[in-house]
C-alpha cells in the first residue's frame, strides 16, 4: 500500500501574540488536569507565565521543570511517573525544542509501564497518548507541528529520533513576541536549524516542482530574515516569518516523494551533539558549509546553482561548480560573520577527533548514507575533520 | 478573542496514483453506506469507477450522478434527501470542484428538514455534518483541502460562497494521473483559478515575508508546468504541481494576517458565472488582465514589480509602472496566445452590458470592495466593460 506520499498535519495553530485567548479553553477540551513541562526557572518570571495560570485558573496545573536541552530520556521517565500519579489529561510544553520533545516522548510514556528509552528503541510500541499542547518560545526545530523527537540517553551516550504519527501536537500557541528576548545566539542558531531542515530535503529533489519552489520561498525568508531580528530583536514580522518557516520544514508539506536519507547533515551533526552536548543548530552552521563543500562536485553543482540563484539571489553567470563555491561561502558569510558564531568544532567544547569514527559508524547506521551525494563513514570523518 | 491567524487543516491527503489502495479502509472508518456524487455517466467508462467498486466491495455504494458545472441548490437538497433515505454515512465526491462543492452543502443538508439554501443564507445554523472523501478529477479549486464552497440558485440567479470549519474534507484522494484527460481548455482554466487565488492574496500583503515568498513558489510552479501539460497533457510531474499547488491555495496556508477584501477579482467573476453560466477560470481568465490593468497606478506598482521579478521571471529593470504592464501583457500572453483562451466576455455568452450595474452591486455587497486598491460599483462595471 503505497502512494506518492500522503499528508496530514492535524495540529490546530494558534498564530500571534493574542493567541493565549484560546489555551485555556483548549486545554479543557482534553480534561481538568495539566502537566505543564519547561526548561529554566526564568519562565516562572515571564508574563507568559503568568498568562498560562490565568488561563488554567479552572484547571488543575502540575508542573516539570528542569527539562534539558537534548532532553533525557530519564526526565520523560520522571514526567511519566507525575502523568501517571496526578492523573494528568494533557501535556503543556512550553519552551524550545527540547521541552516539546519531552513532551512528546512523554505522551505515550504516560501509557507504558517501563523505561521510556524501549519506545524510542521499538522494543514496545507506542500505543496510547496524551493529547499535547505546545507554545514554541524558541523557533528553529518546528516540533510544534510535526510528529518527531530526538531524546538522549546519558549513559549510553545515544541521541536517538523517534516518531508516530499521533504525535502531532493538538494545538500550538505560536507567538512571536515570545521569541524576542532569545539570545542572537540561540536565534541564529534555531534559524539555521530550519534552514538546514528545509535545504537538506531540498537537495534531495522531490519530484514535485511545486514543492522546490515553496522550499525555496521559504528558505529565502528565513536568510531574509535573520539578519533583520539579529539587528532589531523585537522585529516582530521578521521573528513571525522565521517561526511560521520553522514550523512548517518537517511537518510534511515539502517532503513529497523523495528516496534515502533526507537529513544527512543532521544526521551527522546528532552525534556531535550527543557525545559533546552542544547547541544542535550551532553543530549544523559548522557541519553544514563542509558538508556541502564535500558533496559538491560537476554532478551535484546545478543543485547548488539552482539554490544560488532562486535562494541566495547569486547572478546565474558563472559554471555550477564556480556557483557551489559562491553558495558555501554566502553560508559562510551568514553563520560566521553576520550571526558570528564561533567555526570550528574544537572552539565548541569538541576536544578531539578519537570518537569520530564511532559517530561516523552511527551515523551511517553501521552503512553508508545514500543521499544527492552517498556519504560513506570513511567520507563522514572526512566531513567531522574538516569540521574540527 | 483574536489572534493573527489560526490554521487548521485537518484534511488526510492521499497523494499519488497508487493512493487509492486506501480508499476503502478511509470510507470504512465512517460507516457502511456511501453516497457516489459525481458529473458525467462518464466517470462509469473510467478506470477509477472500476477501482471505486472495488475499494468500495464490502460496503453500500449508492449513487448520485448529473451534478452540474456551478451546481445548483436544487441537486444539493435532492442528494440530502438521499442521505436520509438511505441512512447515508460517507460522502463520496468525484470530480471537479463543483462536485466537490455540492457535497460540502449537502454534508450539513443531510442533517437539515428544509431547504439547503436556507444554510448558506445563515437563515438556518450549520449544525450536523456527513463527513465528506473526494477524489478530484481536475486541478484548480482547491475544495479538496478548503472548507469553502460555492452553490447557484437558478430561481434567483444567485452564486453564493459558503464557509465552516467542519467542511473540510476528512480525506482526499489526489492522483495526478486522473487529470491526464483534462482538455486543454479545462487545465487552462483551472490553473488560472489557482493562480489567481495565491495572487489575490499577494496583492493584499499578508504581513508575513513566508507567506509571500511561499505564494511566489506556487504562483512560479503553476505557470512554470501550465505549459508543460499543455505540451504533454500526460506529464504526471506537471500535473502533480498543479494539483498540489491548486490544493493548498486556498487551505487558509496563505492567508495570515491579511484584511479586507481578499478576493476582489473572485468576486467579480462570479457575477458573471452566476448570470451566464460560463467555466469559472475562463472569466477569471478574462476579467484578471483588466482588472490588474484597472489597479494599475504608482502607489499600487512595486506589488507587480515584485511580482514579476520574483514570479515572472522578469528582469528588474524599468520603472514599477512599466513592470506592471510587463506582468499584465505575460499574463496576456499566457492565457491567450499559450492557452488560446478567447479573450473577450462578448465571445462567452455575455450577450450585452446591461447587467453590469447590478453584478457590480452584488460584488461589491451593496458598498466599496477594500483590497489592495479599493473598487467602487463603478470600477467594477468599468472593469466588465474592459472585458466584455
């Protein structure tokens, strides 16, 4: 049973900065008792805090926070436990990537009797779910509308991804202005995130002309507007476009028909961040110019030519080759000059390059990765090194 | 309670030629008895009524054939009748928008003791609703994944839009391949549909820098493979962009934050389809070159400019002015000379110009229409009368 593709994305979005009139009864759709998981502290300070207990005043609100970045798999076994004690009917996640995904991992944890890492493993399926509600205040990995999370394992240093279709988050409260006070750093580090999300599939060409032109469109928005919010932070339009763009790379609407390995880039960058912890979108703007640098050769370079003139608005003038190499170093310019983020691995808290080849080996799934250009585990050590 | 936008399609979109695999299990999900809506005892030679049949084996199909181009209230109220005679379960709609668009009323009409127009006058609530499979069979409309639809009364000569979130098709089944035999007037027109939905919108200037760039990707796609399945009216990858494309055009994707009017040379048009029965695109066709022409002044003029850099592919180099004009004799081109479309209402059963004043009231709901540019009931008989 097979089709083309198929496509469905069931979450209601609320977009806007009024949009938290509606959580409150959105919430309640689902039952009285919410668990609300975050990151730090600080959220407790915030009027979007705040905003949350008005909204929940007739509600019972349990809440989790501590939620790491790369989030673990043993706080999704804490937040199972409280789900399953407090008798909770919904989640609330509010925060960046890693609390959603929490939250996610959350849902059907709050079903299985066991350690959480054996749904993320396959060793038990995914059966039952808590319906979740998200509010972004990061934009980049666009877990509020699709059906992925990544979670890590501690003590096997894993970083695994998981999904299912009833995923979906419920609802998600997409307001900009939650984003203005995210650091340039984290900005342009979630920006390159679906960037990446959006050029990785890109190159893998879906069939459709329909879904290149809109993966462009959107990938120019998101270079065109990251500039804009790194200089004037509380640009709300620009943070609004970067966020709509975010949400939608991985829901499903651009990736059409496309074979092997769509996320070669992240695949990589996933075992950077699993053995060294860092920022993912930071690993992605280093990996992803050598990256593309590797990849690019006379059968690659009209990808790169395409994407120079349709994205990054190059003149068509010179060979695809040359037009690559223009392409690279328009990336460049963006992550290390505008964005100024730091270029080498080694700055980044990577001490050296022994585990390379294990991540490569993982990477790969213990094979080679088959994309617009197949990547063996030899090529992803090049990829790492040059990198480092 | 407002925000800027919410978004929410819940439409399962099965896409491809193999995607009908899936038909029976989605009917299934619904109940036993399945209402077949189509046009033409055409559908009866084609392969697809055969693998209806067969997906359809287990379960009561019953039928309802003759819906008309424009359907009529008439035949909604005698398929809602039909629903209630046969206890109904599952609407089944194949065929082009108007198919489509006559299942969507009669999903609330099967619930309801009188008359369906009394639904789509607000003279009776919405309240229950049949849930609504289809199967395009031309691209265009893009009732496959909206909520809106469009029904005539023949009494009155009205042609009235109609709305609610529950009309949304729970699934539907998207195979370019069923649109190979589309003639080459029908594509034309249905192409210049979707298209003029996506730039309607443009022209309005939803707020977001995504949605814009997104809008110039489908615009670029549709006139990009137009031609292509004129050529090759079997190239299932054009087809395929055209129809996805047309699906998300008017999804609520596009729309963000825009206000006003959206669809001003929509509403035109469907005066004239209204009183002279003619193919919905071809007034489109028609009336879209003198209506950009109308708009056409130096406050409105760097929309087009932008449009045709970014959409047209035209280089930016005279005045915003001259752009425009550029934009409107491309468009010209295309639809006449490519598509060979007649260029004159005269040519399409508008017999004279006498009506005008009283389409331009209705058009304009009795006032002004706000777009980009706003239109007096002048304006648009001026617009008509460019056109006829």
């Amino acid at each position: 049973m097979t089709c083309d593709f198929s496509y469905h994305v069931p979450t209601q979005i609320y977009f806007g900065k009024e949009s938290f009139h509606h959580l409150g009864a959105e919430l309640k759709k689902y039952g009285q008792n919410v668990l609300l998981l975050y990151g730090s502290e600080r959220l407790k300070t915030l009027p979007l805090y705040q905003t949350i207990c008005e909204q929940t005043s007739d509600l019972n609100l349990f809440e989790l926070g501590g939620v790491e970045p790369n989030p673990r798999h043993s706080t999704v076994n804490k937040a199972a436990t409280l789900c399953k004690e407090k008798h909770i009917d919904v989640l609330l996640a509010v925060g960046g990537g890693s609390v959603i995904d929490c939250a996610k991992l959350t849902s059907p944890a709050a079903f299985y009797a066991g350690n959480c890492w054996d749904l993320v493993t396959g060793k038990a399926p995914m059966e039952r779910f808590l319906p979740i509600v998200t509010i972004p205040t990061i934009s980049g990995t666009g877990t509020d509308m699709d059906a992925f999370g990544i979670v890590s394992n501690t003590e096997t240093l894993d970083k695994v991804p998981f999904f299912h279709p009833n995923l979906y988050p419920t609802a998600s409260f997409c307001d900009p202005s939650q984003t203005f006070t995210v650091s340039a750093f984290q900005t342009a580090c979630g920006a390159i995130d679906a960037f990446s999300h959006y050029l990785e599939v890109y190159f893998m060409r879906p069939n459709l002309d329909a879904h290149l032109r809109c993966m462009e469109g959107f990938m120019k928005s998101i270079l065109h507007c990251l500039p804009i919010v790194l200089a004037k932070p509380n640009d709300y339009e620009g943070r609004a476009s970067i966020m709509w763009a975010s949400s939608w790379a991985l829901s499903g609407f651009t990736f059409g028909p496309t074979k092997g390995t769509p996320f070669m880039c992240h695949w990589i960058e996933d075992e950077v961040s699993a053995k060294y912890d860092i920022t993912h979108g930071l690993g992605l703007a280093i990996i992803l110019p050598h990256y593309l640098d590797f990849c690019l050769n006379a059968k690659s370079a009209p990808l790169y030519a395409e994407l120079g003139v349709n994205v990054l608005g190059l003149s068509p003038t010179s060979t695809p080759v040359e037009m690559g190499k223009k392409c690279i170093e328009a990336l460049r310019h963006l992550f290390f000059t505008t964005c100024g983020l730091p270029q080498r691995l080694r700055d980044c808290g990577v001490a050296g390059t022994d585990k390379f080849p294990e991540m490569a080996r993982i990477a790969c799934r213990n094979g080679t990765m088959h994309g617009f250009v197949d990547l063996t585990q030899e090529d992803v050590i090049s990829i790492l090194t040059a990198s480092f």
